[in-house]
C-alpha cells in the first residue's frame, strides 16, 4: 500500500512506475524468505546447510544470468534517476535519436521518425552517453542553422533578413528571442548562424526545412548570394623546343 501510495503521488525522484512491481516481488520474497527462517529456528531445525547450498545456487545463477541482471540492475538504477520519461526525444551515444515509447526493468525502446522501433537493453543505456532533447526546465529545444553569404554582402542587412525570417516563422517560439550570429570568415562565404527555439524537438525537422526554403526564397529575392567552393586553374605552355 505504501509503494501503491509513492506511485500514484506524481513525483518521478521517489519512485517510477515501471519499478514497482519489481520492489513489490522482491519485498513479498524477503518477507516470504524471512517467515521460513524464523518458523524453522522456533522448530529448532538448522538451517545452517541450507543456506550454504542456497548461497552455491545463487552464485551459479548469477553467473548463467549476469548480462540479464545487469540490464536489470541498470533499469531499476535508471529507474531511481529517472533520465528521461516516457514521450521524450533522447539520443543514444551510437547516434540513434528516436522518442522513449516503453521504459521496462530490462530494456527501453525507442520509436524513430522513421517509425522503427529500436530495443536498447538497459545496461547499454545505463553506460553510455544519454542526450535527452527533452530534458531541461523547458520543452522547448533550439535548433541551428548555418548559412554562408558572399563576400561583399551587406551584413546588417543578412542579419535583418534572417532576424525577420525567424520571427515571422510559424512554430518559432517568441521567447527566447530567435538570434543571429556572424561567426567567422570562411574560405569563401561570410559564416552566419541563426539560432531559435521550437516548442517540441519532434518538430525540428519540419521546421528546419520550412526555415531553409524561406532563406533561400528571401536570399533570392533580396539578391544576397550564397557562395559556393570554387577553384582556378591556370595551364601554363611550355614554350616549344623545351624538353
């Protein structure tokens, strides 16, 4: 009842859901474990032989279910910690980004914006480098976007552009206001970032795609020119009669 009471109080740094059938198991085991040993010793019975054979079996248990219990030790350990929740986007230190759909005691899966869902055992997570896109005081998740121009070009005027086209910009928060940044002279451009915030990180790639059409469009029309490589070359003749 207590753990029932814990579960149902909202609050993930007491308890997470997922763990409570696992601490219900095991306490109703202890106790179980608990009521033998002292109904034997009130028997009089020595358990002493007992217990050494128990300790031999769990050993060899231990050993034949190590990668098991560590995927279960992880999970209850993540499970106290609470990372990350159900709904959020995390990305895994192998590179997959995918949002959390099922957090189990032995593994977690993930469904990716291509609908695949991925199974990571929970002691592959619980050692590696977890980004939770999701996580922070705010839901709210900033993307960036670089862009060149060439040189020669008007930068106030870049910046304005960029300023208004993420102001005007649907799915573009107000709050923090979106930025623009000159941040170095590259081998052939004027490199500027521009940097907002979007509600959700599920909408990022959307956004980032409508962001980028409307750059392009307002680069055009404004005739700022985005630079691309270019290399000279210059083929000297050798004058005849050289060897």
């Amino acid at each position: 009842m207590v753990l029932a009471a814990i579960s149902r109080s909202g609050d993930r740094s007491k308890a997470y859901v997922a763990m409570m059938p696992l601490i219900e198991t095991v306490v109703r085991v202890v106790l179980l474990a608990l009521a033998i040993y002292f109904m034997f010793l009130a028997w009089r019975i020595d358990v002493t032989a007992w217990l050494a054979s128990a300790g031999i079996i769990g050993l060899a248990l231990s050993f034949a279910a190590k990668d098991t219990l560590s995927n279960l030790f992880a999970g209850v350990s993540m499970a106290a910690d609470a990372p990350y929740q159900k709904g959020d986007f995390i990305i895994l230190e192998t590179g997959e980004r995918g949002m959390v759909t099922h957090i189990g005691l032995r593994s977690t899966r993930l469904l990716t914006r291509d609908d695949i869902e991925i199974t990571v055992p929970n002691g592959v997570i619980g050692n590696g480098k977890i980004v939770n896109e999701a996580g922070g005081p705010s839901a709210k998740h900033r993307i960036r976007i670089a862009i060149g121009v060439a040189y020669g070009s008007d930068i106030d005027q870049v910046i304005a552009t960029l300023d208004d086209i993420a102001k005007t910009q649907e799915g573009v928060c107000a709050a923090p206001e979106p930025r623009v940044r000159f941040r170095a002279f590259g081998d052939s451009s004027l490199n500027f970032e521009l940097l907002c915030w979007i509600g959700q990180p599920i909408e990022r790639g959307r956004i980032l795609h409508e962001i980028n059409c409307t750059i392009y469009k307002r680069f055009i029309a404004e005739d700022i020119q985005i630079p691309f490589p270019q290399r000279d070359i210059h083929v000297h003749t050798m004058p005849s009669g050289t060897s």
